[in-house]
C-alpha cells in the first residue's frame, strides 16, 4: 500500500514537470506543504522525492530543498491529454478535418464546403495582382500591413461601432495568429485567461502553448454567465478573456446589449483584456453588441479574418487596438515572423472590394439558413435537439442523451468516414460529453445521419452492457 | 548620497520587473542578499523594498520576504533597450527598412532591390494558380502543407547532403516562423540559448519574445569559435544553438568542414539542440558543409525559405528534422496559427519548378559578384574594409577606425535618407561599435557613399571635441 502511495507521488511530480507546471530549476513544493497538499505521509513524500532524486529527474540543494533538473522535454500539446483519449485533445478536430481524406464527410469541422466558396472572386482578384505594380510581388509588406486594406478595414468594423483609424489596426496572417500575438504580448506562463465554457477548441490549444492557466465561463444564450464572470475575477486575477459576441463558436448565441454591458462594468474593475474574435461577423443578419464599440477599444481588442467567408487559403488576419498596443504588437510580429504576407493582403483588398464579395455574403446567408433547418429536421429524427435555435451562422450546438458520450460517437464515426465535433472538445470543464456541435453546411448529405443513427445505437448498446 | 544609492535600487528592481527578469509572484531577492550583491547597505535596500511596497510595485509576506505584485505590463521588445539609443534596439534596422519611404537607399537592409527580383516568374507562377482546381484557392491546407512542394524541399536539400523524407518538412509562413516554432517547442523562460556574435539581429528580437538568456558565441572566419562553445556548454547547459552555416549573417563567412565536425561533437555530448537557418543558400556558388547532412537530422534542424531569392511577399519557409517532431511542431503551428498560407505555397512551387527560377540565379549571383567587388573599392576610398571578403551573398561585413560609433553614425545617415545596419545591433557582446553590415546589392548608388563619408567626418569631429 506505501509502494502505491509513493508511485501514485512520483506520477504527480512526473505529470507536474511533463506538463510544465514546475519548469526545470523551479523548486518542488515543501516535502511538508506536499504532504499536506496530497493528504499523505511526510515520509512518503520523502521517499518519493528521493526516488525522484535518483532518477536524475530532480535534485537536491543543502538546505534549499529540491529542485526540477534540466532540460525538460520539449513541449506537446497533445501530451497533455493522454493520446489514448484523443477524442478530447483540442486539436483532433482540426488534425482530423485538415487531413480529411476527399470522400469524407466533416460535420465537425469549422469551415464551408469548396463548392460554397467565392471561387471566381478570388480568382479574379489574383488575376488583377498577377499584373500590378512589382512590389506588390517580390517585396515584404510594411510593419502594420497593406494601407488600403487597413483603411478598408477600418471602414468595415466602424459599421459594427467600433471606431479606430487605419494605424490602430494591424494585419497579421490569420486570427488566430492576431490572437497569439495578443497572448505573447500579454501574458507569461501561470497566468489565468478566461475562455467561454464551451469555447472554440483551438483556444484551448493556443493558451496550451502559452503554459498558462484556464478557467471556463459557462456560456449561456445571452453570453458569458456574469456570476462566474464575476467569481473568477475576485479569486483569479485573471489577464485576458476571450470571446466571440457576433456568433458565438460553438453555440451560435449571441451577446444581448444587457450582458455585453453588465460584463464590461466587471472588466473595468479588474485586470482584464478582453480579446473579442470577431471571425463569423460577416454571418450575422443582424449585428449583435460588440464589446470593442462600447468600450472604445480601451480594454476590448477586436479580432478577426475572413477565412470563414472568403478563403482559408488567402491567410490574413487583423487586430484592431489602441495606438500604444498598436506599436509593440508590431515589433512582436516582425521578431516573431518576420512581415506578414504581403501577397495575401493584396489579394484579399482586391476581392473584397469586388462587388461580387457583398452577393456571396448575401446568397450565403440565405443557403446557411436553409441548412440550419434542414439539420435541426435531420436531427429531430435522431432525438438530437439544438441547445438554442442560431439566428446566423454556421453551427448548431446540440444535446444528445445524457448518458451518451460523443467522444466515443466521433471515434465510431471516424471509421465510417464522418469527422464529428464532440461537446468536451469545447470545454474546460469537460461537462458537454454528451454535445455534438453541427456545421450545417456539413451536413447536406443524407449520409451523415446515417452514421451516426448508427453509431449512436452502437454507444446506446455499450450503455447497456 | 542615501537617498540616490535607494533610487538606484528602486531603478534596478523596476528594470527586473520591467524586462521580466523577474515575474508577478515571485519572490525578490532578500534584503541581505541584494545587498551583497549590489555592494549596498542592509538599510539601503529595506528603504527602496519599503518605498517600492508603497508605490504597490512589490508586496511583503511575513516571513516570507517581498514578492513582485500583478500584472506586470505587457512584454515590449524595444523597451529592453532604452528608447534613447533605438539605434542598438534589434528591431531598429527592420522597422526602418520596412518603413522606408520609397526614395531612401538601403543599404542597411537584408534583401535584394525590388528590380533584382524575378517579377516574370512570379507573376506566372500565380496566373498559373489563379487557373488550378478550386480548393488551393479558398481551402486551408493540409496540416504538412503542399504535398508537392515538401517533396520538391526533400530533393533540393538532399542536394545539400540532407536526407529528409517529404513527411519530415513541415511548411511554415516564414523561416522566421520556423525558428519560432522549434523555440516554442523546446524554451522555457529562462533556458539559455547561443547564437553567434555577431548574428542576424532578428535572431535577438525573438529570443527576447521568448524571455531566454542569450550568450554570444565569437564569430571566426571559418565557423564559431570553438573554445568558447565548449566553454558555454559547460557553463550554461544551453538548450539552442542557432546558426547560418552555407553564407553566415552579417559576416558572410563560411562553416568549415573541420568547425562543422568538431562542433557536432561538442553538441553531441550536450542538451544542445542546432537550428540551422539555411536561407541564403540559394545564393552559395560551392556548397559549404551543412550541419544538419552530417548529424543525420538528429540534434540540428534544418530551416530555410525564399524570401531573399524569390519573394518576401509570398511567404512559406521550412522545416526538416525527424519525425517525432514534426507532430507535435505540426500541432503547434496549427494551434497558433490554424494552418500556413495554401496559396503561398502553390504559388512558391509553381515559382520554384518553372526553369526561369535556377537562371534567375544565376545571374543574380554574377550580379552580386559583381556588386560586391564595387561595393569594396567604394567601401576603400573610405577607409572601410571589410572583415573577410566573402565568398558569395549578399553582405559585407566591415569594420570602422575603433574609435568610432556607428549607431551614431547610422543616425546621422537615416536624417540623409540612407538606411545603415550598425555593428552592435548583431551582437550580444555588444564589441561591434565600429562595425556595419553592408548589403551589396543594396549600394549601387554613390549616393550611399557620399552619404556614410559624411557621416564618417561628422562622427570624426564629434570625436575630437
């Protein structure tokens, strides 16, 4: 039974070090703190250590106690997880989504099928790139990125009240690198950032990376829940926040001007940075509230991209912020990746000032509604029902049974050659094992519910054993 | 005298916070301790504790001594250096570079003219894009990136003596993002990593981001000096090693085939990791010795891009190591930045695999053969000679009378419109006061020289006064 104990020490101290809670030259907690923190022997602890001292994991120092030694292994985002449950690593939807094979289905996934996309627009604005000036071509592109995008950029987001000049808005190469630098700027390992409960899986990824720590805001139909919100604030000190208050990712809700307000009263009170992603705006039918136009861009900075309606493959991103963020921001983006695509950038002001940019948005409302009915139809018949009925969007949140659990629905539809988004893999808490979250324009073919009537029946067969 | 000795201590502290030498949480150094180190008095440094407690910079725990309080500001590069002397500043010559207004020279900078760059053959390759099956245009690419363009990199660096399968390289946005991507992968704040001095200023503006500590390793002719190598590998127990082996940045030395052995050895005996930044090695006319073909990809990683001989506005650069890496650096660029540019990589490959590409350069390397031999002879009329005469590239690396200050110098030809790089911006020893990097391709003009002589005599009168 000691033998347990000690081993069951020496794992806590072995998950501390791989994950990087403890980095190499930290000292380790008190042999006395340790014991009282695990509800353990003083002199298990120390046997434990010692053990650990032998293995050349850790040292000790006369007097000072022990201390990780160096190097430690490099960093792996999916180590964090166990591999075997994959299911619920952030990243396997994108991995699984990015890697699809061509005669895969991908309800998971995050984007709309090829044929949805402005195909001639973009090849359109190539072609008119393919013959302008030559710098355009061959050159880096200034620190903050393409002037006329900036402007134009500028133009769009004061649509959605949400003032700032060409030089508050940096272009970078796509969301989620706009929001990386926002992170490296920001914070330093063990900070606390707050995330929406659910959430978009790849934040979990990207604050992985930064070694920080998480806590989950249960996300409720009219946004973030502002008791939480409030709670964790007082016990956490946390440094940055981030959301979406257009569409929200997964659940389609929006923020109502209420909660937008009560939530930026708690911001000003505290530490908090708020990073709004703004990537499903050019979706909306009617705007929501943004954070980044009541606040006037104080403590709210505004993200986005269009990779969601225009292309994944044309990468560029941008950071609207105040002037004196605007500048560090910049020499973090040149250290980090030098410039940021020029090309891109060009290419992007070419098709978005093409007129056919405004129909594409216009037609693909239209089909993205159409689909959302089709999909909550398609999902009645499965007993599945929609968390809320999205107003726009991309994607329907969903409840299955509650014993269900879809991590292993994805895995069984996998082999059937459907990507599925299970609950967990938006969630800090872990407490949407029986969620799914649908893209609707996923899910045209009929196949789809096929595998996975069949695959719920076979995780219903499993409960039953 | 008390009361300045107390601000110093103040100033001091504000600076470890400031630079992130020490982070919100942790504890300072104690009273005796600090005075020790500082060569103060026990009293001196209770009064600027208690002083920095009031201003709520630090706060005292009984028992436990003074601890940093929350949030520190956000991470600013340029802030490490004082602003007043932006010249030193590793971000100074690329901002002015990137800025430049279209009637400067810049011969500071570290690319080719805008005309020396192969407009036809990239404004073919993306017509030829603009053409291709929809899904390069408006998808995200595959986790990897274009199949075809990673097994175009396998055979080019096999060229080099590099054995690399196509599932060993991973394309990223920049050879930039490359090194970024190894440093987020194997650093934690604090590890140690070496680079050369001098070296490639950028190398130093994102190690800051990272917040390691960087030891300069001497630069010699033939490769970095050994003796202090093994000297800081025993010393520092370094994490990363990042060098240019083919055409060395600034100083356009080549690795020889005996520094490149004996280093490996000192390597493999360490926890060393090589980044081999292999980015002008288009530009070689014979092949130095790579790192990464003798070590067999096992502890270097091989890096490159394009962006000096093709474009730095389509942006893709690369990684080879082995393949239990690459994953997990896959899953890090995917959660930091979803997935590279699609578009720029089939552009870079229709680039690349066109024949117009190995006759560009050609030329170009007569061309800065060329460049380099009037660059010379201006440089003498000066009294400027460079350190050795490299072999090919792009850069001169030259050294001034001893007395005088090229960052001053650099200033006074940036007021003339002429953009110079500074010695000391390469290094960490900061001994580089008399030098500057020339870019050849860059000095066509005579302006350039009528401009640095000018600034020379100003710089000399300074001096007499």
């Amino acid at each position: 039974m000691k033998t347990t104990k000690i081993d069951f020490v020496i794992q806590h101290i072995h998950e501390l070090i791989k994950t990087r809670s403890i980095s190499a030259g930290s000292r380790l907690p008190s042999v006395r703190a340790l014991a009282k923190q695990l509800n353990l022997s003083v002199s298990t602890i120390v046997e434990a250590y010692e053990r650990l001292a032998s293995q050349g994991l850790i040292e000790s120092k006369t007097g000072s106690g022990f201390f990780v030694s160096g190097p430690i292994p490099p960093l792996s985002i999916s180590q964090i997880h166990p591999k075997i449950d994959r299911n619920i690593d952030p990243l396997w939807i994108s991995r699984q989504s990015l890697e699809a094979k061509p005669d895969m289905l991908k309800p998971g996934c995050g984007w709309l099928p090829d044929d949805w996309m402005p195909h001639e627009n973009i090849r359109k604005a190539i072609r008119k790139i393919s013959k302008v000036e030559s710098k355009i071509l061959t050159d880096y592109s200034s620190p903050l990125g393409s002037p006329a995008l900036r402007e134009l950029l500028a133009r769009k987001i004061l649509g959605k009240g949400i003032e700032a000049t060409p030089n508050q808005i940096l272009l970078t190469d796509s969301g989620t690198q706009a929001i990386d630098l926002i992170c490296r700027y920001f914070l330093k390992p063990n900070d606390v950032v707050l995330v929406d409960d659910p959430c978009y899986f790849n934040f979990h990824a990207l604050l992985k990376v930064h070694q920080i720590r998480i806590i989950g805001i249960p996300y409720t139909p009219t946004g973030p829940d502002l008791n939480a919100f409030s709670q964790a604030i007082t016990q956490h000190n946390p440094r940055l926040y981030i959301t979406n208050s257009g569409i929200h990712n997964p659940t389609g809700a929006r923020l109502t001007a209420s909660t937008a307000y009560q939530l930026l009263k708690l911001v000003e009170q505290s530490n908090l940075i708020v990073i709004e992603d703004d990537i499903f705006a050019d979706l909306e039918l009617d705007p929501a509230p943004r954070l980044a136009a009541l606040d006037g861009l104080s403590k709210v900075i505004h993200i986005g991209s269009f990779s969601k309606t225009l292309s994944g493959s044309v990468r560029t991103g941008y950071i609207a912020t105040k002037s004196q963020w605007i500048e560090d921001l910049t020499d973090i983006k040149i250290a980090t990746g030098f410039g940021g695509s020029h090309l891109s950038a060009e290419i992007l002001y070419a098709a978005l000032t093409d007129g056919t940019y405004r129909k594409h948005l216009d037609e693909l409302k239209i089909r993205l509604a159409k689909s959302m009915d089709f999909t909550i139809k398609q999902l009645e018949k499965l007993k599945i029902r929609p968390w809320i009925k999205p107003q726009a969007g991309i994607f329907l949140w969903c409840e299955l049974a509650k014993n269900l659990d879809t991590a292993r629905i994805a895995q069984t539809c996998l082999e059937n050659n459907v990507i599925l988004a299970p609950g967990n893999a938006f969630s800090q808490s872990q407490n949407y094992k029986n969620f799914i979250r649908f893209n609707v324009a996923q899910c045209s073919e009929q196949k789809v519910f096929e595998v996975l009537s069949h695959a719920i029946q076979q995780e219903i067969e499993l409960q039953k054993n």
